[in-house]
C-alpha cells in the first residue's frame, strides 16, 4: 500500500514564537487569517469556500509563497503550480509561447518538461493563432485559457486553484473541470477555491469553510457545503443592511428589501409549484442613475443556479426611474420542484453594478399542483419542472 504523505502543513507556531497578542492589537488588527490550522495529504482535493473576505484567497497566496504571513508557517512538500489571479507569471511584453516557458520557470518546471507538454498546453488553450503575438493583447479569456494549461499541464504535486475560471466561458470552465478531475484521478493534490458548489462537490474529496479569516468547518465535502449554505440563507433576515459583508455595488441605486407573493397576492416563503408567483424587490435611488435594469437568480438548497430572470429578456426597460419604488415580476406559472431556494438580486445602471444581494429572500416550494396528477420528480433527478406529454406510437 502506498504511503498517504502530508504535502501540505498550515498551523500557527509556539506562543513564544507568536509574542503575546494584548487586547489593543486585537482591535487594533483586521486578520485575514488567524488560528488557521489543516494539513492536506497527497492525494486530496481540498475544496475551500467561504464568503467574500472570508480569507480563502489569502490562504493560497500564503501557501504560493506570494505573501508572508505575520506569523505561524505553512509547510509544502513537492513541485507546486498556482493560479490565482488572471495572468499570474506572465509577461505583458512577451509571447504566448514565451509566456508559456516563463510561467513553468517560475513554478520549478524545467524546460525540457515543457518541450514535451508545449503541444499539449497550445492545444488545450486553443490559442495557436495567437501564441507569437504578446499577451497584453489577448483578452482576459485568452490569459486565463493559457495560464490554466500552463498549470495543469506541468503535472505539479500540488495545483492551487482560485477563482479565476469564472473568467472563461461556459465551454471553457467544463473543460477546466474536467482536466482538475484527471488531475486528482491522477493522485495529484488540488486546493480548489470556488463559490460554485456543484463543482465543489464533484471534485472534491474534502472540504474546509472559512469565516471571518479562521477554520469554522473542516469535514467532508457534504457536511461543509450543507454549513455554508445553511449559514448563508439564515442571514436572509438582515441582507439589506448595510454592513451584509456579501453586498456589493457603487449605492447609485440600493436595495430596501425583498418579498414574495403567492398566486392570491398574498406575502408568503411557502409557494405551490404550478402556481403564479411574484417577486418584488424595493429600492430607493442616492444618486443619478439612468438605464437602470434588474435581474435575479434562484438557486436551490445545493447553491445550483436553478433559472434567471434578467429584466432585458423580456424587452422590458427603464430610462428613469422614481426616488423609491419597486421591481416586480410575474411568474405565471412556478416550475420549481419542492424543496428550498435563495435568491440573489442585482441591479445595473449603465450597465454597472449599483446593487448586489446574493442572499436576498429565501423560500419554499412545498406542494405541487404543476401535474395533473399531483405527483413531482424526485429532486435529485430535477432541477426544474416541463410541462410535457407522453403518447405510444406502435412500429409494427
């Protein structure tokens, strides 16, 4: 049986080595990380997640040695790759092939290794008519297309993934996935940060959660995801303050609250599947704003994008609009199987973020009457109800 090694060792030091913290550093300090402690072995894929500022990019700069920590060590056995921020390692200056080169320097990789993954990397980059052309002329698809297959194709000990896929397209990101899963069936070890946690759950064989800079859950991948998302919808009561650390926007427009209407125009978080339902989300205008567009998504009890309802399918648009007031819409009929769903809502102006409630309301779909026959799919089969019909055709 082969040996398990701890290739990765994250812990704060000996309280000599730390100094003594009084209570005036305490309040006088924001820590990004404090009294984080883990080890991952070889092997593992280590799914970190968090809410935003919780620290998670943080701790892989720590561990990519890109930033020092004040104290404590964190310890990396083996070749190490990262990818952290668009464009990590390259030079504007310098080709896509040159780039290529450089990016493995920097990470360890002799040259000869790269001769013999080049065609490999060119390909899975899809950058071939472009790799003599310098990279301050690719877009931002092109950079992290290329950087990606840099770092997955130089076949670390371990690969350090941020959120940077979200870079990409749709395509894109499934064939990142699919390439992080060859890594770990390889025996790789993968530090894999990403709000997304379907594919946190697919590719990972552990997960930690951070909150507030420190280790709150360290557990299976079910049983951390399950935490997160519990947290998350729980703070649907306090969303619109202020202080919500997952808000975001410039204020040209702000969010008051959120309420959903059954199909009687009643106020209610226990909605019918089949059945009308409205989503209404108040605002008031601090400043100038024109071109003002709302959106919102629902996501289901495993943070899955179920649908999306961007103002601008449906050739609604508003050049002005009043100091306070209302977004509503009307759906007419709700395909949603039962369980529980969040809602996060965005508002632009001019196309630019004023707004940004990820946890805005949080609801039920408890009875269904979207069939005839009352009967629903079983939810880990669906994500959405379609209306459809079955008939027999005999062939003989």
């Amino acid at each position: 049986m082969r040996r398990v090694r701890r290739l990765i060792r994250v812990g704060r030091p000996s309280s000599a080595e730390d100094g003594p913290l009084t209570s005036t550093d305490a309040e006088a300090k924001l820590w990004a990380l404090r009294d984080v402690s883990f080890e991952v072995r070889e092997g593992e894929v280590l799914g970190i997640i968090g809410r935003n500022g919780a620290g998670k990019s943080t701790l892989l700069k720590v561990l990519a040695r890109i930033t020092e920590p004040t104290s404590g060590r964190a310890v990396v056995r083996g070749s190490m790759a990262s990818l952290l921020e668009v464009g990590t390692g390259f030079h504007p200056e310098l080709t896509g092939r040159e780039n290529i080169y450089l990016s493995a320097a920097i990470h360890g990789m002799p040259r000869s290794a790269v001769r013999r993954r080049f065609d490999d990397i060119v390909s899975f980059a899809e950058v071939e008519r472009f790799l003599d052309m310098p990279v301050k002329r690719y877009s931002s698809g092109m950079y992290v297309r290329l950087a990606f297959a840099v770092a997955a194709h130089l076949e670390p000990d371990v690969l350090l993934v941020d959120e940077v896929l979200a870079v990409g397209d749709a395509a894109f990101q499934r064939k990142c996935l699919d390439r992080m899963g060859t890594v770990r069936r390889s025996g790789r070890t993968v530090l894999f940060v990403s709000h997304n946690m379907a594919a946190v759950q697919n590719l990972c064989t552990r997960a930690i959660l951070l909150r507030g800079g420190s280790v709150a859950v360290d557990a299976s991948v079910d049983e951390t995801v399950s935490e997160y998302l519990t947290r998350l919808t729980s703070t649907a009561g306090n969303a619109f303050d202020s202080d919500n650390p997952e808000r975001s926007g410039n204020g040209a427009v702000q969010l008051t609250g959120a309420r959903v209407l059954d199909g009687g125009g009643r106020e209610s978080l226990h909605l019918v599947a089949g059945q009308p339902a409205v989503f209404e989300f108040r605002y008031r205008k601090a400043s100038t704003a024109r071109r003002v567009t709302a959106t919102f998504t629902i996501f289901n009890h495993m943070g899955v994008a179920v649908t999306n309802f961007p103002m601008q399918l449906t050739g609604f648009a508003m050049e002005e609009i009043g100091g306070a007031g209302a977004f509503v819409c009307h759906v007419p009929v709700l395909p949603l199987p039962l369980g529980s769903y969040r809602v996060a809502v965005a508002v632009y102006a001019q196309d630019v973020v004023t707004d940004l409630i990820p946890n805005a309301v949080v609801f039920q779909v408890d009875s269904s009457t979207f069939f005839d026959t009352g009967r629903v799919p079983q939810p880990q089969y669906s994500t959405c109800m379609i209306a459809h019909r079955w008939e027999h055709l005999r062939l003989e």
